[in-house]
C-alpha cells in the first residue's frame, strides 16, 4: 500500500489557504450578482437534487478542492476499494461494502483474494430472500403453529443503527403483518420494554454478531432466550424439559453470523444463520445479512431496490468526473469547512419524521471511520480531522437548537433534507401540512444564507438594543437536499452519499476509515472491572483511587 500523501503539502491546499485568507463571504452579492449561481451549482445524484449554492464557495475554490481531491488521489483508492484492495491496513482486509450492493451477473465478476466475491453475496441475498418469503407468508411457524407478527433484532453498533433506521424510514412499506423491534443496550430496560407487550409464540429473534462473541448482543440474546422460554412455559406451550426448550429455540431464534459453531452452542440451527464476511465493516453492513430483520418486515423486494439505490451512487462516484460528483464535492466541502474555517460539528436535518434516526447512523458512520489521529502508514495526522455529526428532524430542531447555528459564533454547515411528496398527506382544513412543512425547509435555508441586516430590524420598526438581538448574520453555509419521495431507492442513495463522502474525507486525511482500534480499551477495562463490581477484593484494589471511589457509592446504594 502506498504512504498516504500530506495533504498540506500539496500545491492545492496552499490554493485554498490563500482563497480563504481573501475570502470575505457574501452570499446576498453573489446571489445578486450571478444569476446562474444556483443552476450552476445544483447537480443531480441518482434521484436526489443537490443544491450547494448555499455554500462559502466561488469557482475558484471548487476548483482548488477538485484540485485537492485529484492530488491526494481520491479517484484512485476509491477505484482500488471497488477492486478489493486491502484498504484496512489494521487489519489487512479488502474494504468491499460496495460489493454488496452489485446486481447479479455483474461483467466483469469481482474476484477478490481468490474468492468469487459476487457469487458469495447473491448466494446469502437469495438464502435471505427465500426466508423472509418464509416468515412474511406464514410457511415458518413458531413452535406452537402460529405466524410470526414480530421480529426482534438483537445486535450493537453496525447491526442495530443501520437496520432501526432503515426500518423507520421504510416503514410505510411493511405490508405483511410483521412489525420489527430492535434491541441493542446492555442495560435490562432495552429488552424489557422492547417485549413487554410482545407474545413469545408470534415472535422470531434474529442475534446479529459476526462473531458471536459481543458481549452486549449474546447477554441480550440470552435473556431474549430465557423470556421466550419462561412465557412458553408459563402459557403451557412447552413443558419446560429440555427438549422443548431447544425445539422452541430453533422456531424462534435465527442467527447472523459466520460463527456456525458458537451459534450451534446456542440452540440455534446453522442452517438458519445468515454469514457475511470481514470484508463487511458493521457501519457499512446494513446492506448485508444484517438487513436480515428488514427483507422479513419491509419484504425482499424492497431490500433488493435498497440495495439498487446504493448501486447508483456507487456507479456515479466511480464513473462521474470530480468537478461534477456529488459524494466527492460534498465531502471536499466538509475538508473546507474542517480544516479552514475551523468548523467542529455538521448538522443533518431531515425534514422527514421517518429519517428521525439518520444523524444517530450518520455519528458511528462518520465519527467511528473518521475519528482518527493517525494516517494509514501509522504517521501522525498533518491536519484536524473528523467532525462530530448530529441532528434532529425537521421544526423539531427548530424549536431546539437552531438558535446556535443561526446566532452562535461557531460556524456549523448543515445538510437539509427533504421530500417533495409525503408518506402521509394530510390537510388541516385548506391547508397541506407537508407544504407548510416544506416552507419550514426552504425558509431555514433562505435564512441561514442570506440573514437579516439592521437595517431590515430597523425598517421594521425595532429601534435601540433589540436590533443587535434580532439582525442574522447570514452566511452560514447550507446544503439542501431534495427528492421526490422517501423510496427504498432514494434511502439507498442517501446512505450511499453520506459513505462516499466519508471516504472522500479519510482518503484526504490519509487516515483508514474502515477499522474502530478505538473501541476496544473501553471493552477491555470493562471485562477488567467487572468482578469489580461483584464485589471481588483484588480487582476493586486494581483500579484506580476514583474507580475504587465510584465502585464503593455502588456498593453503598445498590439493593
């Protein structure tokens, strides 16, 4: 693998720090001035419309960006990711999550470290596919004859973000009957009060881990297991013996995974787990076998123009030059931003109640690829990198936090996404809601553009201090995002955008988004600590004085 190239040594950025020393924002003259601007920097993704003519840019600094991008070889490791190239030099993998998404009979096949990277893929999608038809018509029964009505999903991470927010936003597509939950805290309550109301004999439990081992998902998967068997017991649909509590596991338990023999352990029958392979980082496996829980609910054929949706973004990226790419100039947007103008957060605010858990996806997404302070060589960083993502839905947001993007001395680029038609039209009397709703969005990023001057307050009849409190800066950068509904295919597109601009980022940092070495010392203090707080002598006096502290007020308040 080659070194990664310095981007602040690069004939661009020294561009781009003299295009941003003489820099003096001015959205309402360029507006005024250009009357094309919007036309020339509104591009089309798939079946997303994407306006960045809201953004501190002129031609000169997109060009310096496309620049950037060309120099510190974006086009070319994305081509090596496509390829399978083992971009995961932590862990010497291929970084293949696009794979996932290819159709069948793909020319020329993807041949990766021997293995006929297609056929494996269709052979689980299809393996999927012929499952869920299973569940959702009924021909997979629990243990007492009847039909499943409830899917639980039991993983973390990778396999808990992606699939509850798909399902959130594809909701209105879950026509069979078949309603999924997703359990993913170690903490009692998540499981609880996700089965609280559930009936063990109409519920099938899918334990997502590669490996079978996360902690957090096969303690859930365990007391999931112990529910199940106490409510089929207590209602007298097995005799709690041995037998029927394993026969009541093989109904009501599937596994994702690739570890058949710990899932054997379990009680579960290898020939219901679902694999998928190291080449599959967990933010970037919603489209895998993790996605199980969604071709059951939302049904195969959804799953399958999800998957199309991602496809397309991948085919724009690799095939559409960098002036005009959409992943590419948004993620050259968020380096402008980081590193110039010093900006450490970027909001995503979906205009779109079913979204309502896309910025929580977008955080382990974007801060665990990107959150990084070494290069991929090992060297140190030569820049800030990362940006902590976060968001709300729609006037939500509006009535929270939005005070500090439009007012506060912090500069916080925002991504607004909408949908020109809604999943549920209503009208109050004469009115359409989602038009009012739609006017929120368009107002907001009307707003943080262009502002309003003292001298609009002032014409408006406010005189004295007020004027200082009510007067917008403006300026504040803003990409809007619109398409015409929230599809399976659209949501494909926009998971797609939001990995491909992450990719840009890294590869510019030089640093490897595909590994998370930064989760592991909490896991492993953890295990340490543990008996701690069983009461074990030896590892209290192994901590330190304010563990020892917190561990002894544990022990003095827990009943």
């Amino acid at each position: 693998m080659t070194a990664p190239v310095d981007p602040t040594r690069t004939d661009a950025w020294a561009r781009l720090t003299d295009l941003h020393g003489e820099l003096a924002p001015d959205l309402r003259s360029w507006f005024d001035a250009d009357p094309e601007r919007a036309s020339r920097y509104s591009l089309p993704l798939a079946d997303l419309h994407v306006d960045l003519s809201k953004n501190l840019i002129t031609d000169e600094i997109l060009a310096a960006l496309v620049q950037l991008a060309e120099q510190t070889g974006v086009a070319e490791r994305f081509s090596a990711m496509l390829a399978g190239e083992h971009l995961n030099s932590t862990e010497d993998r291929a970084v293949l999550h696009t794979a996932l998404r290819r159709p069948a009979n793909a020319s020329p096949a993807l041949i990766v470290d021997g293995q006929d990277v297609d056929a494996d893929v269709h052979a689980v999608l299809d393996r999927m596919s012929a499952f869920a038809d299973r569940v959702r018509s009924g021909d997979w029964l629990g243990v007492t004859g009847k039909k499943v009505t409830h899917v639980v999903n039991i993983g973390i991470g990778g396999s808990d973000l992606g699939p509850v927010m798909v399902y959130e936003a594809l909701k209105p597509y879950a026509n069979a009957g078949i309603q999924a939950r997703f359990v993913s805290n170690i903490d009692p309550t998540d499981l609880a009060q996700k089965t609280a109301d559930l009936d063990p004999a109409t519920t099938l439990f899918i334990v997502a881990s590669k490996t079978f081992s996360t902690l957090e998902t096969l303690t859930n998967a365990r007391l999931a297991r112990d529910w199940l068997w106490a409510g089929l017991t207590e209602s007298g649909a097995i005799d709690g013996d041995e037998a029927s509590r394993v026969d009541a596991v093989a109904h009501h338990f599937v596994a994702v995974s690739t570890a058949l023999d710990k899932v054997a352990d379990f009680g579960i029958d290898p020939d219901n787990a679902f694999g998928f392979w190291d080449w599959v980082g967990g933010r970037y496996s919603v489209d895998s076998a993790i996605g199980l829980s969604l071709a059951i609910s939302l049904g195969p054929d959804v799953f399958r123009d999800l998957l199309a949706g991602f496809h397309s973004v991948d085919e724009h990226v690799r095939t559409t030059p960098l002036e005009r790419n959409v992943p590419v100039l948004m993620g050259l947007l968020n380096v402008w931003y980081n590193n110039f103008f010093g900006a450490q957060s970027h909001a995503v605010l979906p205009y779109a109640q079913q979204l309502s858990r896309f910025p929580a996806y977008l955080q382990q997404l974007t801060m665990e690829s990107n959150g990084k302070s070494v290069r991929w060589d090992g060297t140190p960083v030569t820049t800030d990198t990362g940006e902590v993502f976060w968001g709300e839905p729609g006037t939500n947001g509006q009535h929270a936090f939005y005070q500090l993007i439009h007012q506060g001395t912090r500069l916080i680029p925002a991504d607004f996404i909408a949908f020109v038609n809604p999943a549920y039209p209503l009208t109050d009397g004469d009115q359409d809601v989602h038009a009012l709703f739609l006017a929120n969005f368009l107002a907001q990023t009307k707003a943080l553009a262009f502002g309003k001057t003292a001298a609009e307050v002032e014409a408006e009849g406010t005189t004295g201090a007020l004027v200082a409190a009510r007067t917008f800066a403006g300026n504040r950068p803003t990409t809007s995002i619109f398409a015409p509904a929230l599809t399976p295919q659209v949501l494909g597109q926009l998971i797609a955008l939001y990995e491909h601009i992450t990719f840009t980022q890294g590869t510019i940092w030089g640093i490897n988004s595909f590994d998370q070495w930064g989760v592991e010392l909490g896991k492993q203090l953890a295990m340490q600590i543990a008996p701690a707080i069983d009461g074990d002598v030896s590892a209290i006096e192994a901590q330190d004085a304010s563990t020892i502290g917190l561990l002894k007020y544990y022990a003095a308040n827990r009943k």
